[in-house]
C-alpha cells in the first residue's frame, strides 16, 4: 500500500516534469551500447508511473524486451531545469489503454490510429530522480558566475536546488 511519502514524491516528481513533457529515453541495445530518443510524455499515474507511445517496429521496443533498465533525461534550459529518471520499463499491450492516451498528437507518429497492432505503450516504474533546479533567474545566476570568474572564489551554493526523489 502506498504511503502519504510516497504520493509526496510522486507529486514531487510530477511537478518537475510536468512543464518539460520531452525526455531523452535511453536504452541498452543488444550490443550493448546506450541509446537515446526524444520521446513525448503523455501521463504520470497516481503510482509514479511515466507513460510513452512507441511502436512494436522500433529498436526501443526490442531493446526494453531485453533489458528493461531505462533512464529519462528531462530538461527546460531556459529554466535551468534538469532531471534524471531512472527506472524499469515494461511493454503494454492494451488497446483499452493505448485508446485512453490517444491524442491527435500521437496520430503523427504513429499513423495506424490507436487500433493499429504496432500502435502500443511503454511504462517507467521510476526507481528514483535526481534533479537540479535553479531557484533564481538567469541575471542573478550571471552575475554569480561573473563574481566567482573575477574573485577566483566558486560560486555561491545557492546556485540553485539539488536532490534526489526516492520512488
């Protein structure tokens, strides 16, 4: 059963990715090798869970069958937001489900409509996320920087928030 904690982080969790919805979805391939992909997020669920389209005709789809083990990368620049997601994948294959999430959006890359065999979806389990946010606005975080070049001394460590989400 899941705890007050638990919904706390993944309120916590939802309310930094939210904003940015892209994320650089990384795979192991067979040979082993990392490999990333844009990927669009199309909803958090109540338990933590992060939900993408893919079709069963990419190497994504193969590569989670075979390794499960997946890292999201989220980032806003221009708000100096970044997080790491790292969790455990799981294919679903639920036409009920894939029709729920279906958007106009999606119909762009995956043409066959919700109905379409290859038409299917990818669950994380996230395991934990670290993040970096910067509570300050883009002038001040210069002028930090600038003092620190000129004094010699790092920058202040209010620089900006930093911690991890256990989920």
């Amino acid at each position: 059963m899941a705890t007050l904690n638990d919904y706390a982080h993944v309120a916590e969790l939802t309310a930094k990715i939210h904003p940015v919805r892209f994320a650089m979805f990384t795979t192991v391939a067979a040979n082993g090798h990392l490999v990333s992909q844009p990927m669009t997020l199309q909803k958090t669920d109540d338990k933590g869970g992060l939900w993408f389209y893919t079709s069963t005709l990419t190497a994504l789809w193969e590569n989670i069958a075979h390794r499960p083990e997946v890292n999201l990368a989220f980032a806003k620049p221009v708000e100096n937001l970044y997080v790491s997601v790292s969790g455990c994948a799981e294919r679903v294959v639920d036409r009920a489900q894939v029709r729920n999430l279906w958007s106009a959006s999606v119909a762009l890359w995956l043409p066959g409509g919700p109905d379409d065999d290859h038409s299917v979806l990818v669950r994380i389990a996230p395991h934990s996320a670290e993040y970096w946010d910067a509570n300050q606005s883009a002038m001040v975080r210069m002028f930090h920087l600038a003092r620190a070049a000129v004094t010699g001394k790092g920058p202040a460590s209010d620089q900006g928030g930093h911690g991890t989400i256990s989920l």
